[in-house]
C-alpha cells in the first residue's frame, strides 16, 4: 500500500504556524491539540452509538428547555475534562451548561484563553444515523492572566475569536478550524489515529447554488426572507438559479457543505421565535468567522454577526450566512 509521506498531521500542522510565527508561545496549538484529542474520543463513541446502549435521552432537560441525549452528556465531559487537564485554557462554557465553569487550578488561571463549545450539535440526528457535529470558538482573556476568569471573558464580542472550529462526524471525520491567517480541514485517519490535512487553505466559492432553510417555517419568516427563497427558487442566467435546496438538520454539515461547495444557511426568526433557535455564542460566531475568514460573510439580518455585542451566554440569533455574492443578493431584500 503506497503511505503519502508527505501529508500533515495537526499537530505538525500548528508547530509549523508556531515556526512561521515566533511571538506565539504555543498555547493554541496545545489546545488545538486537546480539542482534537476530545474530538476522537467522541468520533469513537459516535461510530458505536448504533451498538451500544448509549442511545436515547439521559433524562434531563438543558438550559435551553430541550431533552439531552447521552452522547450530549458524554461529548461536553470529554471536552470539558481535556480543556480542564490541559495548561491552556482558563475556562470553558458549553451550551449544555446553564453557567460557564472557571477552571481555578494553579496553571489554569496562568492560561489565556477561554474556549466556548457545542459539544454536540445535530443531536436530534443521533437515532437516525445522519451526521453530527462539534463546534468550538477561542477567544483571549480580558481579565488579567493569574486571576480566575470571569463572566466578561466569555461575552465577547465574535469579532474578538482567535480562532473557531467544528468536527463533523460523517462519512469520514474532518476537524476544520480557522485562525486569522486561514480556514484548514484535517480528515481523522482512524488507522493511526491522526487528523491528517486534506483541505489545506479552504475558501468559500463566491457564488454557489445550494440553499439550506427549514422550508416547513415558511409561513414564519418575514417577508423579506419568504421573497428571498422565492428568488433561490427562480430561474435566472446570472446567478445560476434556481439553486438546490439541501437541509440536513445539523448545522456543522449544512454548513460545511455549503462551504465547501458554495452556498447559504439560514436560520431566521419566526413569528413564535423572533430570535430564531441558534445560539451566538457556541453556533453562530464560531461559523461566521470562520466563514468570512474563508472569504464568505455572515449576518443576523441586520448587522454582521461578528460584530453583535452579547449580553448572556446563551442568547439566541437569527442567522444567515455563506457565499459572498448569495449573501449580497440576501442582503439587497433584507435591506
Ligand atoms: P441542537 O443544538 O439542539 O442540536 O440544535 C441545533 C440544530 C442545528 O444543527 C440545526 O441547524 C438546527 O438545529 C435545525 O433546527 P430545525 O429542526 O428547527 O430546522
Ligand atoms: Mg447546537
């Protein structure tokens, strides 16, 4: 069998950033490393979850008012206990928590970064076989390094990450992340145990011809997004519409495919959640910056998502986001 000798793993990938780059004292790439390693234990259980009585809902309610499933509870344990284990993080917050959770530890609080996640999003799909993901977002501290993090470390605005990310568990398992320099995808190579790059420097096509809504809240959205889905659904020789609709229900494969392939993923409010159902901190910011690193763009509607200011940890958003040049027809009707 012919080995690609040549190929990256992530660890290799960051310690090569951290060369080209000699300010940086590697705390990113450690916690990039601790991230991936909670990541392959998840993928794990993900790829079992068919055989092991892990399936079906743990019983308890989250802070959102929704039923958590088991493998919920095991993902935000593995990523809370690898961030909290490791020297480079001073704190997380997850949407599974109602709080987020100082790590006090002695080299903990000499940490400067902060990691706010969705340990596992797409859960309702779980049961039925179809892809899921992880979505993470770092930001640096505001409170001084050496004193335990506060509230105010994590509700920063998404212009402020120094880096986000997601892990899709699907047909292979890809962790993308983005810093400001680029957007890189490594596939896991279960044989070794490695994520190996296979999508170095990702940019978002300008234009793509897929669309991602939930078509059964139609009669929910404002009229500006109703008119907009009617144009996705039009022919027309300059956009190449119509554009294919595709909803798979999890967010970080909406999105990645869209990415990847050009597109737009909508989330808007409706008459009975104005807001909409994602959250800014753990779904939105993560997605929007590293859609716009990736050359895209992203908006609540009215202002750049990255530019929202937050004022709880689990406050919802509506969200748009994906190809320039979608966003900016978007953009003309909500306008
Ligand atoms: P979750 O965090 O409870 O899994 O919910 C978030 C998910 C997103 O991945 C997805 O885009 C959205 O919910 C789908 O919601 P809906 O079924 O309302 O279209
Ligand atoms: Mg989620």
């Amino acid at each position: 069998m012919n080995v690609n000798r040549r190929v990256q793993t992530l660890d290799e990938f960051t310690i090569q950033q951290l060369r080209d780059f000699p300010q940086a004292t590697g705390e990113l790439s450690h916690l990039l490393r601790n991230i991936g390693l909670a990541g392959k234990r998840v993928h794990v259980e993900v790829n079992k979850a068919g055989l092991v009585d892990i399936l079906g809902d743990a019983g308890t309610i989250n802070v959102q008012g929704e039923e958590v499933k088991k493998l919920d509870v095991y993902a935000n344990d593995q990523f809370t206990r690898v961030l909290q284990h490791g020297i480079a993080c001073a704190g997380i917050a997850s949407e599974e928590l109602d709080d987020f959770v100082p790590f006090d530890d002695a080299k903990s609080v000499k940490s400067k970064y902060v990691c706010l996640f969705d340990p596992l999003d797409g859960s309702s799909n779980i049961d039925v076989n179809v892809s899921i993901g992880t979505i993470f977002s770092i930001y640096r501290r505001v409170t001084p390094i050496g004193t335990v993090v506060t509230k105010e470390d994590f509700l920063q605005p998404g212009n402020q990450q120094v880096a986000a990310g997601y892990i899709v568990y699907g047909s292979s398992t890809m962790l993308v992340y983005a810093t400001r320099r680029g957007v890189n995808g490594f596939t896991l190579d279960p044989s070794i145990g490695e994520w190996t790059l296979s999508h170095p420097d990702i940019k978002c096509p300008e234009q793509g011809k897929i669309y991602s809504v939930n078509h059964g809240n139609f009669f929910q959205y404002d009229k500006a997004v109703q008119d907009y889905i009617a144009t996705c659904q039009k022919k027309d020789k300059e956009t190449g519409g119509p554009y294919t609709q595709r909803y798979i229900g999890s967010m970080v494969s909406d999105v990645h495919r869209n990415l990847i392939k050009g597109g737009i993923f909508m989330y808007p409010g409706t008459t009975d959640k104005p807001k909409g159902k994602l959250r800014l901190l753990y779904e939105c910011n993560p997605f929007a910056f590293i859609v716009t690193v990736a050359g895209g763009k992203a908006t609540n509607g009215k202002i750049r998502i990255l530019d929202v200011e937050p004022t709880e940890l689990h406050q919802r958003s509506p969200f748009f986001v994906g190809s320039k040049l979608m966003m900016e027809e978007l953009e003309t009707y909500l306008n």
